[in-house]
C-alpha cells in the first residue's frame, strides 16, 4: 500500500450560528462511507472505496480534533506548524463522530468568517493508505482502490464540491488527484453546455472539456462503428443474395446434371440393347450362313462366293427347282418362306438317302453271310457245340 493525500468535500450544516465575537460555530457533515472520485492529471477518474470499518476507526475520528480550518487548500497539501499561522481560519473543536449510517460529523469553528469569500462548502486533507485492488461494493459498485489509515491534516473551505451537493452533503472536490489548491481565489472561467452558460474553475473546465472531447470521440467512433455496421451489413445482404443465385444456379445445375445421367443411362441401355441386337444378329447370320452354305453343297450350287444370304437362297432354290423360279418383285419374307420350304425337302431328301444306304448295307450284310467262308465257319462251330453237349 502507498501513503496519498486526500480532499474530500461537504457542504456547511444549515443552522450554523454566529458567536458575539463574529467566530462561526457549526456541527457540519466533513465525510462519508462508499465511493469517492478523484479528476486524475490526464483527465480520467479515479474510483477508491471507503469501507465503513476504516472511516468510523476510532483513530481515524480522533485525527480530526484540534485540525487548522483553511480557505481552500494550501501549497504542499499539509498543514505544518510552520505554515498553520499564516492559512489558518479556524480549528476542529471535537473529534469527528458518527453521523449515521455513512457521515461523519465534527464540531468546528471559523475565527475569520470574512475569509471564506462566500465559499459555502468543505473539503477534507488527509492522508490515507491505499490498497491497489480493484473489486465491488457490498452494493455492487466497482472501484480501483481502497482506502485504509485515514488520518485528517486540515478542513479546507472550498468554492464547490467535486460531485455536486445531495441532500445536507456534498461528495468530492474539483481538486485533481495529488495536486493541491494554492491560496487566494481561483481562477474562475465560464464555459457554455447546451444553451446554458456556467461560470466554473479552471480544473472543472478542463476537466468538462477533457470529457467532452472523450465523448466527441466516443460519439465519433460510434458514427465509424455505425458506418462500418451498415457496411458489413449491406456487404452481408449482397453475400446472402449472392449465396441465393449461386444456389439457383447449383441447382439447376443439379437438374441438368440428373437431366444428362438420366439420358446417358437410356443412352447406354439403349447401346446395349444395340449391341446385343447386333450381336445376336451376327450370330444368327453367320449360323444362317453355316446353313446355307451346308445346303448350298447339298442342292450343289456351284459358286457360293460373293452372293449374300438372300442371293444364296434363290440359288439354291432355282438349283432345285431350276431357274424358272421367279423372285422378281418378291418380298424377303416370300424368299424366306420359299426357301424353308426347300431346305426342309433337302432335309427330307437326306433322311431318304440314310435310309436306303442303311438298308443296302444289310443286304450286304446278308449276303456275306451265305459265302462258303462263312457257311464253313458257322457249320465249324455248331459241330463243336453238339460235342459238348453229348459229353
């Protein structure tokens, strides 16, 4: 943890009184509990916690009694016993107390009020130990530090509280964070939000325009991220309706696709079917030929080359029948008919022929058999065969 410095500011208690002696004497609100905020050098803000357990300490009350009063607050930041005589309004009577749940109150007096300038509110200078975690409230609010060891050095009379008043009590000062207010009157300057002119210190303005300018920039990176939204957006639209047409397009190309193999397939069934066709046409064919040229040889057609099969078929035709036969103007079907008719009398013809050879050669046959030889031969074995028997 490190040692800083600390102002903290409330607003007067209404009710203060006047003694006879011209001395103010008030009972006023000096700190709180919670969140206080400090306006760092570059602007930013600084959140640090004031637990409870460490603003009510008994040693942290107590630093209060006996502290200088002051107009605003001095060069240094501290009040020491060379510089108390010459910023001192006033004292601390009484150490601070618990006001309620989260103030804290002292007894004061103000020797010299003519000094304050009309300055209406108060700003503590203290010095705390500060715990560089950042973490929650037991309320939810975020913080960047807490503060421990808090000990008053003076109560400083400022023009203007750092977060406004609420209520009887006013949050932190315009002082920025570890720079002190020197003494005599601040350099006021007026500044325009909206339509409304206010008239503030120089710190407030600087930090009003150090926020404004933030928000300038937050406001101009919000157009840029807006711009860049709608781009992305409209670029997004054109990829859907991008991604739209080409699936309209793969899917016609799809069709086409299905179209083309349905067609190839008829197409390669189609050439099968030709192929078989033309195969067993082939076969057909060159069995027909076989048939031909075996009934050709039967019907003795001389020359058999260079004729095709319908021309071989007349011929073998007319060579049965003779060349009278007329084929002129005849359709395929009557010279096919024409020549079945033949083929089956050639057919018809061998079978005869068969027949009749079979039966000569059982003549033959049966004539061989009443050779001498043969005779000789047969009356050989049956003479054998009778001597058998009578043994």
């Amino acid at each position: 943890m490190r040692k800083v410095l600390r102002y903290d500011s409330m607003q007067f208690v209404a009710g203060a009184v006047t003694t006879p002696e011209g001395f103010l004497l008030d009972s006023p609100i000096v700190a709180r509990t919670g969140i206080y905020t400090y306006l760092q050098p570059d602007g930013s803000v600084r959140r640090e916690y004031r637990p409870p357990d460490e603003v009510f300490a008994e040693d942290a009350l107590v630093s209060f009694k006996g502290k200088p009063i002051t107009v605003l607050h001095p060069k240094g930041g501290r009040v020491t016993a060379d510089t108390a005589h010459k910023v001192t309004i006033g004292t601390i009577m009484s150490p601070a107390y618990r006001k309620n749940d989260t103030d804290v109150a002292c007894d004061i007096i103000i020797h010299s009020p003519q000094e304050t300038k009309g300055f209406r509110e108060l700003s503590v200078g203290y010095s705390v130990e500060l715990e560089e975690t950042p973490g929650l409230t037991p309320d939810g609010e975020p913080y960047d530090a807490v503060q421990h060891l808090i000990r008053c050095n003076h109560l400083a009379v400022v023009p203007s509280a750092r977060a406004g008043r609420k209520a009887r009590l006013n949050l932190d000062g315009n002082e920025v964070l570890d720079g002190f207010e020197s003494e005599g009157n601040k350099n006021m300057v007026k500044i325009r939000i909206d339509s409304n002119e206010f008239e503030v210190e120089q710190a407030v303005a600087n930090h009003i325009t150090a926020l404004t300018n933030k928000c300038d920039a937050a406001n101009a990176k919000a157009d840029a991220a807006e711009t860049k939204f709608t781009q992305v957006k409209t670029e997004l639209e054109k990829v859907k309706t991008d991604a739209a047409d080409q699936k309209v397009k793969l899917d016609a190309a799809e069709a086409e696709r299905d179209a083309l193999k349905g067609k190839l397939d008829a197409t390669t069934a189609e050439k099968e079917a030709a192929i078989e066709k033309a195969v067993g046409k082939a076969k057909a064919e060159v069995k027909e030929r076989a048939e031909l040229d075996a009934c050709a040889k039967k019907a003795q057609v001389e020359k058999t080359d260079g004729l095709d099969n319908k021309a071989l078929k007349i011929a073998i035709v007319k060579a049965l029948r003779g060349d009278s036969v007329d084929f002129e103007g005849k359709t395929d079907d009557y010279i096919n008919a024409y020549y079945d008719s033949i083929k089956n009398d050639l057919n018809d013809t061998d079978e005869a022929v068969r027949q009749q050879l079979n039966k000569a050669r059982q003549k033959l046959d049966g004539q061989e058999s009443q050779t001498p030889a043969a005779k000789h031969r047969q009356d050989m074995i049956d003479r054998m065969t009778n001597k058998k028997e009578e043994k």
